[in-house]
C-alpha cells in the first residue's frame, strides 16, 4: 500500500525503509513547517550546562537534533521512543525511553523519582497542560522550553497517489488542508491523533500505538480482515 505520511519537510528521515520492512512505500506530506527560535534553544543549552535540571524529557526528534549538537553535559536523559532516542545517541547521549509513545507516560515511568527534580522540555509551541501538571501533581518542576513554532504550510496536502494517510500527530491533522475521497484509507498513528480526529468528525479506519511501526503493524492487521482501531 502506497501511504501519504505527515512530517515536516525533510523531517521522514528513515520512514520509507521502515515502511518497507512491513510491505508498504510512502512519501512525506507536510501540513506544518518548523520556525526555530535560536534565543529559546541558547538559553536552554546555557540551563543545560550550568546544571540547572535534574532530567531532560524529549518528545520528539526535532528538539533533540536542534539541542544534543550543542551540549557537553547533560543529567538523566529520557526519550519519548526509539526515533528520538536514535537521534540522541547519534549525537553521544546515552538516554532511557518509555514503555508508551505517549509523554503522559513520562510520570508513571520517573515514580517517585520525580519528586524535588526539576524536569528541563525542550519542545514545540504546543501547549501540553497534562504532561506540566503531571509532572507538579507528582512534587517535581517542569520546565518547557519552547525552541520551535510549528507552523501551517498552507498548501494542499497531495494525496493522489496515495491509497491511504497516516496522521502523525493531532496537530498535523488539524492544520491538514486535504480531502478525503472513496478508497482512502485514513490512519492515526496513536490514541491521541485519532481523538482529536474523532472531535472533528474524522474516525480513522486504523489507529497504532503511537510509533510508526505500531500504525503499520495495525495496518496490517486491518487489511487481512482484522480491527484496526
């Protein structure tokens, strides 16, 4: 199946590789570009160094490409998942990563460790109100950084040689300006894309576990006759 993926431009990295080992292809779609803020990623990198923070969260790959080339030192380290871990260690940062691809995993996972430790996020433009008042509800300080500003493309995204769509985030989906048509196969690449979808009047056919890999393997099971989510 030939699946229309939103990313940010230049931004799929290895999805078509990953696409292949399940039997698909794929090409990038892009509903949102990145403005970084340069001001926003010195003072944090400076926070870093001076050892301000007790734990660095990564959401997402895009922060830690922008952030890990700058730093020397760095506290506990924990990645959203594999991708973003991937792009930490390529730049020599040993890092954990949670057992769920959601952040609202992150304060399960730290337990009492979090209590008193002040919690460095670097990330998006993006209010996440649940993460922030986890991590207060659980004793520790959040500090988000906002080192980037996603920000809609305004074009059309192309699908017409595409048989299906995988929404990589909610936000992605709400700034897509597209169509849906006959045939087309509409997938959510994890829980929360797909209830954002579902308040605007879209139920995904497939719904994954919020990796590229857990929206494909759903996939799969979805086209041999299976419940896609």
């Amino acid at each position: 199946m030939r699946i229309a993926i939103t990313r940010l431009a230049g931004k799929d990295t290895d999805d078509s590789s990953r696409c292949a080992t399940f039997g698909h292809t794929c090409y990038t779609v892009s509903p949102l570009r990145a403005e970084i803020r340069p001001d926003q990623i010195a003072s944090f990198v400076a926070a870093v160094e001076a050892g301000l923070f007790d734990g660095l969260f990564f959401s997402s790959a895009l922060p830690a490409k922008i952030i890990a080339p700058s730093l020397s030192r760095w506290p506990r380290v924990i990645a959203i998942g594999p991708q973003t871990a991937k792009t930490l260690l390529h730049f020599g940062i040993e890092c954990e990563v949670l057992p769920h691809y959601y952040s609202s995993a992150l304060v399960p996972y730290l337990g009492d460790w979090l209590r008193g430790k002040r919690i460095g996020i670097p990330r998006a433009d993006v209010p996440n109100p649940g993460l922030i008042e986890g991590i207060r509800g659980a004793g520790g300080i959040p500090e988000e950084v906002r080192v980037y500003e996603l920000l809609p493309t305004g074009d059309a995204l192309d699908l017409s040689s595409a048989e299906a769509v995988l929404f990589t985030s909610a936000m992605s989906f709400e700034r897509a300006i597209w169509q849906a048509r006959p045939g087309l196969l509409i997938i959510a690449i994890g829980e929360s894309t797909a209830a954002a979808m579902k308040r605007r009047g879209t139920a995904p056919q497939v719904t994954g576990d919020g990796s590229l890999e857990g929206a494909l393997r759903a996939l799969d099971t979805f086209l041999i006759g299976g419940k896609g989510g």
